[in-house]
C-alpha cells in the first residue's frame, strides 16, 4: 500500500456500497445500506513510502480491500480506480492471494491452499528493500 503504516497491523472494518458503475464500489454514507466489511491485516515490512500488508478479509465484498485501505489513507500503490494516477512498479493491482482456505466440495473438510508470489511481485519487493 502507500504510504507507512505506523501500527503493527488491525482490523478495517467499513459498511461497503456498490457504486454508481458497475466496476466500482465505496464506503457507504452514515446510515446508508452498505454491507458489512470486516478485514483484520498485519504489516510484514515497511519502505519509504509504502508498507507491504498480510491482509486476510473475513467478508466477501466487491472490491474490499482496496476500498477499505483507500478509505483508511493507504490506497494500493497502483489501483486504476481507486487510485487513479499512482505510479508503482507494477503495472497491476498489486494484490495477491498467497493462501486460501475452503471446505472440500466432496469431503468438507478444510483444505488450505497455498501459492508463493508471482515473479513480478517478488521483484517489486526486492526494488523496496533497496
């Protein structure tokens, strides 16, 4: 995300609305009729100028996180529409999903999954550490 975060990590959590596109969404108004968005997160090192989150969203919303961190001052360092004009060394939404956790379609019982960073994201990492 830009920026640094200063806390160890903790937990957002904001009442999410779709929003006027279809391809967008938003923090819903005071009293508005946005769903409930919890997602608890935990910083894994900071740079100068960005943080790099474990984020683990326990609800399922449109565009939760990158709402959620936009909303709380550190948008992801490059997001086309929540983010517009950020430069970063991605040229992608830099999210991804290095663990996911479900039930077993035939045997429901939990199955993790596991997938280690794509080769462009390891790179971004290194050129922060420098």
């Amino acid at each position: 995300v830009q920026g640094v975060i200063a806390k160890g990590g903790g937990v957002l959590t904001d009442r999410l609305e779709r929003g006027a596109k279809w391809t967008e969404a938003r923090v819903a108004a005071a009293g508005g009729e946005g769903k409930a968005a919890r997602t608890e997160f935990t910083v894994l090192e900071r740079f100068r100028g960005h943080t790099l989150v474990e984020a683990r969203p326990l609800t399922g919303r449109f565009h939760q996180l990158r709402i959620q961190f936009q909303q709380h001052g550190h948008p992801l360092a490059y997001d086309p529409i929540y983010n517009p004009g950020a430069s970063f060394l991605l040229a992608r939404v830099p999210l991804h999903a290095s663990q996911l956790g479900l039930l077993h379609p035939a045997t429901r019982r939990p199955l993790e999954i596991g997938c280690p960073w794509p080769d462009d994201f390891s790179r971004a990492v290194g050129a922060l550490r420098k």
